[in-house]
C-alpha cells in the first residue's frame, strides 16, 4: 500500500471500530435499562429496532451520496454527528426520549459502511486483504462493546458509555480531514472502469441480497440478547461478576474470534471463488447458532466462539461478491442497498426476538435465528450453483 491507502485504512479500520461501539452499545446495558426506566425486553428491543432501521434505511441515501460527493466526507459526517449526539446520552430524562436520540444516533451512523467500503474498493487495490483488515476492526467493535458497555455502565452508570464513545468519535472525525478523499489508485481504477462497462446480474443480486438479509435478521437479534442469554446461562462458582459484567464479558471473549474470521475470509476472497466459501461459512454457522440454543456453561462459550467466526468471516466475503456483480462508479449505491437489507430489513430482528425472549424465554431467540440461518444458507447455495453455471 502506499500513503494514502494506508491513511485511507487507518481512517476505516478505526471508524469501523467506532460504528459498532455506538450500534453495540445499548444490549449489554439491558439490565440496568430494565431497572432505571421500569421496562421490559420488547421495549428495549424496539429501541434497538428504531436505531437499526435508521442505520439500515439511510444506507440507501448514504450510498447515492458516496457516489456524488465522495466517501470520505461521509466517513467525517458520520463519526462527528453520531459522536455529539452520544454525548447528549447524559442529558437523556426518559426512555422516549432516549429511542428518539437513539435512532438519530442510527441515522448517522447509516453513513458509514457504504461510504467506507466505497472508499476501500476504489481506493486500495487488494481489495479482499483491505476488506479482511476493515472487517477485523468491526469484529474487535463489536466482540469489545459488551465488556466496555457493561463494566462501565455497571460502575460509571449506564450513561457513561454513550459520552465515552462520542468523545472517540468526534476526535477520530477532527483527524478525518487530514485523510485524502482518494488515493492515485482511484484515477486509475475509473479509468479503468470508463473504458470498459460491467454487466450486471440483476438475479444474482436479488439472490445476493435476500442471503444478506436473512443474515441481517440473524446479527441482529442474537446481538441484541446475546449478553443478556449469557448472563443467565453462564454459572461458574469462581466467578463473582454480576450478571451484567459477566454477560458481557463473556460475550465479547466469544465474539473476539470473529476478528479472525474477518481476516481468513478475507484472505481466502483473493485464493478462492468467493460464492463457494460464502456458502461452506454460512453452512457451518448455522450448526453453531443450533447448539448455541440448546447449551449452556462452556459448550455455550464454544459455540459461540464457533458462530462468531464463521459469521463474521462471511462479511469480508459479501463485499468483495458486491465489488464483483457491479461496475465501480455503482458501488456507493450497491453497498448502500446491501446494509439497508442488512440492517434495515435485519432491524427486525431485535423487537421480535424481544417478544420471542418475553413470551418463550432468551432460548427461543437463537431457535428463530437459526432458520433464518438456513434460509440463507439455501440461498448461497443458489447463488453458488449461477456461479458455476455461468463460468462453464
């Protein structure tokens, strides 16, 4: 990489840390919500849908604007809006009020992945290795925001991590302006890309995209209550955390492997066709999600560990696929409609799941994220069998 591919990296593989400190934020905190507002899980859940809605729904615009204003200057609006609006989290008197800065929060963060992963792929030419590292740095957001979240709410109040992680974000977004808006690879690669047009799959990507979703569904509700199952089904007489530290803790010691994961999916989008991994990942994911709901104690932690790698490890894949099926001047576009059927659609996941945990307990939700799993898994399937089809 040259300069400013690496300042272009060291500017996302940050930010992306940051998105997912302020998209993690609320789950490990669940316990001490349920106390300080006098609510329950579905109510909390619909906060956690309210934000992911509008993290999933403004990808869309944020797309169109990474293709007709550059990446980089989202990349800054993104970091210096969601972090100002996390640091009035303190001034917060009441849960209403709290959904409504939460979903603010979601609008702006919204800006971020299709404005990065525009910037990567027309900026860094090993694609699969930068999305590798960018994915990296999201895993370790969010395999790290259960343990922050919950010590420092369970010792600083629950306030204390919303101010903490927009101090981070609007000092990363000051030290976006010295970041270029684009390396001397971007020349070239629309050069490229002028002379010669890429034709698109409109099937492939309906079947690209309804996979995605059904992972989205799949993040999303077992992020939101994964502290919470963990703290309720880990019990190990040594141990005198409570509850909300504990399940947080463990969550993230589980979800450390998923920066792992980023990393050799990446890698193996450079060696392999990239539908056939895509499709063994979500595969194995899914026995994973299976066992994770019928444990507890360490084969919990295991499974866990398990799920996270191999989810984790299919994100590096999806973008580079995205990179593959459109040509470059539509890529803000692409990866905005990805993360909206992501997170958007995914959002779902959260309020139900919430209802799921209420009415039938918190294994119920990994029961109901499993069959989304296999949906997705017949659908890569699919896209894996088209592949092949159309290279023979």
């Amino acid at each position: 990489m040259n300069r400013d591919e690496k300042k272009i990296m060291g500017l996302t593989t940050a930010s992306h840390s940051l998105v997912h400190l302020f998209e993690g934020v609320l789950p490990p905190l669940i316990p001490l919500l349920i106390v300080e507002f006098g609510t329950d899980y579905f109510h909390l859940g619909i906060i956690v849908s309210v934000f992911s809605y509008a993290f999933g729904i403004g990808s869309l615009p944020a797309g169109f604007l990474a293709d007709r204003l550059g990446p980089r200057r989202l990349v800054t609006l993104f970091l210096l809006g969601s972090g100002l609006l996390s640091t009035l989290v303190f001034f917060i008197p009441s849960i209403f009020a709290y959904g409504i800065i939460m979903g603010f929060i979601g609008l702006f963060c919204s800006m971020y992945h299709p404005a990065s992963n525009t910037l990567i792929s027309q900026s860094v030419r090993e694609k699969g290795n930068a999305f590798g590292i960018h994915g990296i740095a999201g895993s370790l957001g969010v395999a790290s925001v259960p343990m922050l979240a919950a010590w420092l709410g369970s010792n600083m109040g629950w306030k204390a991590p919303h101010v903490i992680f927009g101090v981070m974000g609007i000092a990363a977004g000051v030290f976006s302006f010295s970041v270029p808006a684009k390396s001397a690879f971007t020349a070239e690669a629309t050069d490229i890309n002028n002379k010669s047009e890429k034709r698109i799959s409109y099937l492939n990507l309906i079947i690209f995209y309804s996979s995605a979703a059904a992972l989205g569904l799949t993040y999303k509700g077992i992020m939101t209550f994964l502290p919470a199952y963990m703290g309720e089904k880990i019990h190990f007489g040594f141990i005198t955390l409570s509850k909300v530290t504990l399940g947080g803790t463990v969550a993230t010691i589980a979800l450390v492997s998923g920066a792992l994961g980023q990393y050799i999916g990446g890698r193996l989008t450079d060696r392999f066709r990239p539908e056939s991994i895509y499709f063994c990942a979500i595969l194995i994911g899914t026995f994973f999600v299976f066992i994770m709901a019928k444990s507890s104690g360490f084969i919990l932690i295991a499974s866990s560990v398990f799920y996270a790698f191999f989810y984790f490890s299919t994100q590096p894949m999806q973008n580079f696929l995205l990179s593959n099926y459109l040509p470059k001047h539509r890529h803000g576009i692409g990866y905005g409609i990805h993360f909206f059927v992501t997170f958007g659609i995914g959002s779902t996941a959260a309020a139900v799941s919430g209802y799921l945990a209420d009415n039938y307990g918190l294994e119920s939700v990994f029961y109901a994220m499993g069959a989304c799993f296999v949906v997705s898994s017949v659908l890569s399937l699919i896209l894996l069998a088209r592949a092949r089809r159309q290279e023979a």
